[in-house]
C-alpha cells in the first residue's frame, strides 16, 4: 500500500497561530501556507509545512515524542553527525545526490538542529523530500531489492564511521540479556496473574535464551565488530522515487551503536515474512523466499566489502534473534499487564507474541536454506569484485 507521495500542490488547510510560533524559530525559506497532519506515524506528531511559493521548498515539521525518546539532545546529535558523514561520503561518489539521499535538518535562528518551547516540547525540521513515497508493504521482488540496497548502502557508508561517537538514543533496544532479564522480573511479580496460561511460552523463551545470546557474546569477545545500525528497518523507513528506486533512509531516531545482524534480521522480518505480526492462524506465518532472497541480494551488494567473516555469519542468526526479541517484548508486556504496546483486544500482545515465535520455528526450520542463499549471494558478489578487478 502507498503510504505516502509529496508532491508540490496548493495546500488550504490554515497554520495554526502556535505552529507558526514554533516555525518562526527556524531558518525557512519563503512563507508557509499551510499546515497538517501528515503520515501514520504513532512516536512523533509530524506535519507537512508547505511554502507559499511554488519554487522554494516544503518541509516536514516533528514534534519529538521525549517520553520515548528521553534525551533529546543526544538523539538529535546522533541524528546531526550521521547526516553529516553520509552527506560527506555521497559527495565524494560521482553521480550521487546528496541533498535528495539524506535528510536535511533545517537549523533554529539558533543554528540549533532542534527548538524546546516553553512548554518543554522539543521540535524539529526536515527539509520535505519531493516526490517520494514509501509502501507498508513490500509488493515485489524488486522493491525488495531496493529496500535491501537501501539499507545495505546507509551501513556502507557508515562503515568507516565509529560507532561510539553515537549516543543510545534507547538503551539496550536490541539487548536481548536485557529483554530476558525484564522478562524474568515480569514472571516474578505476575501482576495480573497470567503466568499460569503461558507456560509454552515461557519455555519457549528459556529453551532459546541462551542460543539467542551468542552475537552478545561474539560482541564482547571482540569477535563481531560494533557497527552504526539503524535499528528500524521496516521498508516504510525507505522513500522511493517516482522510478521505484532506493532514495533516501529515513526515521533515523534508533540509530546507535549495534551489530549488522540487527538491521539485516529485522528488515527480513518485516520485509520477507508472508502475515502481520499478529497474525492468529499460525498456519499462515511464513518466509517467502523471493522476497528474502532479492532483499539479501540489494543488502549484500552494497556491504560485502565493509563486512567480516564473522559478520557474513551472524547474519543467519541475526534472522531468528530479531522476531525472538520482539516475541519476548510481546509476550512480556502481557505478563504484565499490557503497559507498553497499544492493544486491540485483550490478548492482542500474546497473539503477537505468539506469532512471532512461531516465525522463529520457520527461519529454525529453513535455517539451513537461508543459509545457503546468503553465502551464495555474498561469494557471487566477492567474484564480481574479482572480475572487475582482473
């Protein structure tokens, strides 16, 4: 489904009076003509600012959710030097656009990348990138390929970038010791006394926890280099253009310090897999090959040369840890007492959860063919390099 496409036309909803407040504190060019609401995001309140005049540029205004978001200033540092440094890389490639591949924050009056109000609200604006769209859903192989390629190059070109010049912008988002660990609290305390009805679940979990640990592990051993990850690689988190080519990474408010299983693990999830993620009839939960296949290609293509061995090996694990985690979080928000994720019927997060294990039992299942179809695609692109070389 299309989720967005910006374009320059004549808006008619008025600015609000607080909102032209808020915009008066940044270096626009031109005058607004309107404002709304924009997107179906449900982090930030975000709306599309458009310009009076046709020539000059429209902009994307945020309200940043600091309650999920708890540093702004950190976030918004992270977000200023991973712009820059993409900006600098795609500058020295011939042939690149730098202004329509990066987001582009718009300063305050205070050359700041981020306006507080008297109210404590932190705002920020991002230059509108014209004539792009992104889908919910991927609808081919080829698109598949983009979103792959898409995040393949933004972990490129951050290869050489150290990652503990990054703040976590959430601490301990992907730390499944951390998961594990708020899990076992929730079992303990049972504030709703749902423990009894999961126990599959549970030892779902327990039978995994240790497994799941191992790029922790590879981590602290120094085995598995510490990259800039992204942390959301949904395929909304790529713009396309008019073509249905890879633009620009957008929704850059996770990117921290990670492991390249994480990006690559949780694309696959959301990219490749056949249900929602509340899918009921678990029957239905599967992996198609095509799309994972041409998403691993476009991915591949663009990192085989910034990535190591052991790296190229993580990322079949990386394909389970990512759907466990988000299981665990599921399932530990039931256990709970469903205080963290928005639910529509009072099971919803353990029919989540559910759904989620069980696409971990079909990537165990398959483990062995995605396995193959990633080496295969990482030695074919190790020979191309070698034939252009020779």
């Amino acid at each position: 489904m299309d989720n967005h496409t910006m374009s320059k036309t004549k808006a008619s909803t008025p600015v609000t009076e607080d909102l032209k407040e808020i915009l008066s504190h940044f270096l626009i060019e031109g005058s607004v003509a309107s404002v709304k609401a924009y997107g179906s995001g449900h982090i930030h309140d975000t709306y599309y600012v458009q310009n009076q005049s046709l020539t000059l540029p429209d902009y994307l205004l945020q309200r940043i959710n600091h309650h999920v978001f708890r540093n702004v200033p950190q976030l918004m540092d992270n977000i200023e030097l991973v712009t820059a440094h993409l900006r600098k890389k795609l500058a020295a490639m011939p042939g690149r656009e730098p202004d329509k591949e990066v987001l582009t924050l718009i300063p305050t009056r205070q050359h700041r990348s981020y306006f507080e109000d008297p109210a404590g609200n932190f705002w920020r604006l991002y230059l509108l990138l014209q004539g792009t769209r992104s889908y919910d859903l991927v609808e081919n192989t080829q698109q598949a390929y983009e979103g792959g390629k898409a995040f393949g190059l933004f972990q490129a070109l951050l290869a050489d970038m150290d990652a503990h010049l990054l703040h976590e912008s959430i601490p301990d988002f992907h730390n499944v010791e951390h998961r594990l660990k708020q899990f076992e609290a929730a079992l303990v305390k049972d504030r709703v006394g749902r423990v009894k009805a999961v126990q599959p679940e549970i030892a779902f979990v327990k039978q995994r926890a240790y497994e799941m640990t191992a790029l922790l592990r590879l981590g602290r051993e120094g085995k598995l280099p510490l990259r800039i990850t992204h942390n959301d690689t949904k395929f909304n988190n790529v713009l396309l253009d008019r073509q249905d080519k890879a633009q620009c990474v957008i929704d850059l408010d996770t990117v921290m310090p990670g492991f390249v299983a994480y990006d690559y693990g949780d694309a696959i999830r959301t990219t490749a897999v056949t249900s929602p993620e509340d899918e009921e009839n678990l029957d239905r939960i599967d992996i198609d090959l095509g799309l994972f296949r041409s998403f691993t290609q476009g991915f591949l293509e663009e990192t085989h040369a910034s990535l190591t061995d052991a790296e190229i090996a993580s990322l079949s694990p990386g394909l389970t840890l990512l759907p466990f985690i988000m299981g665990l979080r599921f399932l530990t928000d039931y256990i709970d007492g469903d205080h963290y994720y928005k639910i529509h019927a009072p099971d919803h997060n353990l029919q989540r959860a559910r759904a989620q294990f069980r696409l971990v039992e079909v990537l165990e299942e398959k483990s062995g063919l995605l396995q193959s179809i990633i080496q295969e695609i990482y030695q074919a692109c190790q020979h191309t390099d070698t034939q252009k070389i020779s």
